[in-house]
C-alpha cells in the first residue's frame, strides 16, 4: 500500500511542479495550438496555448512508477514496464502528430495512415509481448481468453496457440485504438479529459489495489474469489502514478487552461486505459468505468453515419460536450458535469466489480 500511495504523491509532486516549467518553455518556442475553424467560435481565444502538455503527464507516470518501486525495495514487474511502453509509445506517436501541427501550423497533424501504422506498430509488439514473460506461477501478464470482471470461457485460442495469437493481436489493437481515439475525442474542453481521466484510473486504482489484496497465490491454492492476475500490485502502482500525474496537471489544465495535453496526453492515457483493462482481466468492465469516453466516442460514430445516409444531423456538433456547448451551456458547466457523470460511470462499474467478488464468497 505503500508503494501505492508514493507512487501517487511522487507524480503529484512532479506533474504540478513540472508543468509550469513546460509552459514556459513551450511559450519560448512559441508552440501553441491551432483550433479547427468548424469549431464553436469561443474556443478561436484559445489559439496559441501550448500543448504537448501530455509530456509532463508521462514523465510524472514514469518516474512515479519508477521511484514507488525504488522507495519499497521491489524490482518493477513485466506487466507495469509493459504499461510504461505502451503509454510512452503511443504519446510519442501523439508528440508527433502534435509537432506537426505546430510546424505546418494548422489543426491537422500526422496523416491518418502514418497514425495507424504507428499505433499498430506499438500495439502489436505491446500484445505480443503481453502474452510472453510467465511468472513461477505460469501467468503471463495478459490473457487470450476474453474477460468482463474475470476470464471467461471465451478463448481466443480454442483454435490453436498460433491462431489464438493473431486473434488476440487483433482484439488488444482494437482495444488500443479505440480508447486512444476516445480519449481524444474527449480532450475537447479545458479540464475535460484530465478530469475524466482522473476518475477513471482513480478507479483502476482502487480495482487493482482490491485485486492485490485477493490475488490467488500459486498454481492450484487459491481462495474463493481471488484474481488470477499476474502483477496486481505493479497494476496498482501505475494506476495510482497516472491518478497522481493528471490531478498535478489539472491545476494547469482547468479553465481556462494555460496549457493542453495534446495528442500527446490524449493517445497515452488512451493507451494505459486500454492495457490497464487488458491486464486486470477487466476488458468489458471498462466500458463501464469509462463511460464517458464511450459517450464521446459514440455520439460521433453515430453523427457521421447518420448524417451519411439522410444528410441530417442528431447533435448540433460532435463529439459530445460540443453539443451542450452550442446548446448554450457554457464551458465550465459542461466539463464539471461530465465529470460528475464519469464518478457516477466509475461508482457503478466498481459496484459491480465489488457485487461480482461478493458473489464468490
């Protein structure tokens, strides 16, 4: 628990902190951000406020990860540094694509192709790697079976390990690239995402350090509802650094906000969402828990294919928060409220997880 706790104030400390001195540097440099022109018209003020601020948010992740580790005497396992690769490859990719906006100085970045190549590159070397490194307990930090709260009987491997393989690559990219792209949908309003991000990793947090306290020890001893998961507490860990690394960074990122996360921010927490609900066996659950990204990611799904097939339009403008912001709602009320409804996906999707453990007594 303590580890935890360290790892959380270590991130803290160096995301609110750190952040200021990012500001200013990327003000000297004059990296700002562009604002897409079909946006709503109050959002042209933002224009030249830095970005990239996702690189304070990993470089507290990181080093809180790290220095928990450190501080308690343990070696990091291969489930946290798989997390640490995932969440510093894609927000590389997000660095990118955020350095190309502000070198061609408009609001498109990496093309679309050179992105997916990119994520797929770290994807498929993440979900590879995932099945790999077996314990003296023969878990490997994921699973090819698929998983609400546990395992299911659903294995993508009935077919063979080979075939299992590839399905699994193909399953743990999906996953990959939809919460990378939901969370940045999400990073629409100051404080939007980092708030909501908060919550939901604030409620791995809590799932993983509960799953670490019931882990089944061994091979066969295993108590009534225990988590057959590799590294629970590493898992805890690195929640608790990415809980600590946005709440430093929201003091920055609230509005109106002095500095954006970016891609970079955007596509890291996407990925460490995406890992983390791989690696707890908690795949379906995530949904639940992160609601909101779902809500966001959704309602642009459904604009774009509802206005391709009858030229007319459900919501003002998406993503989401765009909607209520033309609907008249002003900024502020339309981010603190999305965070109230992310507590409330959080609350529920721990309910249930708790229920479930219950259930097993």
């Amino acid at each position: 628990m303590l580890a935890i706790m360290i790892a959380a104030a270590v991130s803290l400390i160096i995301s609110l902190a750190g952040t200021p001195l990012l500001i200013k540097f990327l003000v000297s440099r004059q990296y700002g951000q562009f604002i897409r022109q079909d946006g709503p018209t109050t959002h042209l003020t933002k224009r030249g406020t830095p970005t990239m601020g996702g690189l304070i948010i990993i470089l507290a992740t990181v080093l809180g990860y790290g220095i928990a580790n450190l501080t308690s005497g343990r070696a990091p396992n291969a489930s946290g540094l798989l997390l640490i690769f995932l969440m510093v490859g894609l927000g590389a990719i997000g660095f990118l694509d955020d350095f190309s906006k502000i070198r061609q100085k408009q609001s498109e970045g990496l093309t679309p192709w050179a992105k997916i190549i990119g994520q797929a590159a770290i994807g498929i070397t993440f979900a590879v790697l995932a099945l790999q490194f077996r314990n003296a307990d023969n878990r490997t930090p994921a699973s090819t079976r698929l998983s609400f709260i546990r395992d299911s009987n659903l294995d993508l491997a009935f077919w063979g390990a080979g075939i299992g393989l590839v399905l699994f690559v193909i399953w743990a990219n999906f996953l990959i690239t939809a919460w990378s792209n939901a969370v940045n949908l999400t990073d629409g309003l100051d404080g939007l995402a980092t708030g909501v991000s908060m919550v939901a990793f604030g409620a791995y947090a809590i799932l993983t350090t509960w799953q670490s306290n019931q882990a089944c020890q061994g091979v066969l001893g295993a108590s009534p509802g225990c988590y057959d998961i590799r590294d629970p507490r590493d898992l805890a860990i690195f929640s608790a650094a990415v809980l600590g690394a946005c709440f430093g960074f929201l003091w920055w990122n609230t509005s109106p906000a002095q500095i954006f996360m970016g891609d970079t921010g955007s596509l890291a927490l996407g990925g460490a969402f995406a890992g983390l609900s791989i690696f707890t066996h908690t795949e379906f659950l995530a949904i639940i828990i992160g609601g909101v990204y779902l809500l966001e990611v959704m309602s642009d799904v459904i604009q774009v294919g509802f206005f391709k097939l009858t030229r007319k339009r459900i919501f003002r403008m998406a993503p989401l928060h765009h909607h209520f912001e033309l609907k008249g709602w002003k900024e502020v009320t339309v981010v603190v409220r999305f965070w109230i409804v992310a507590a409330l996906f959080a609350v529920v999707g721990m309910g249930i997880f708790y229920a479930e453990w219950l259930a097993q007594q």
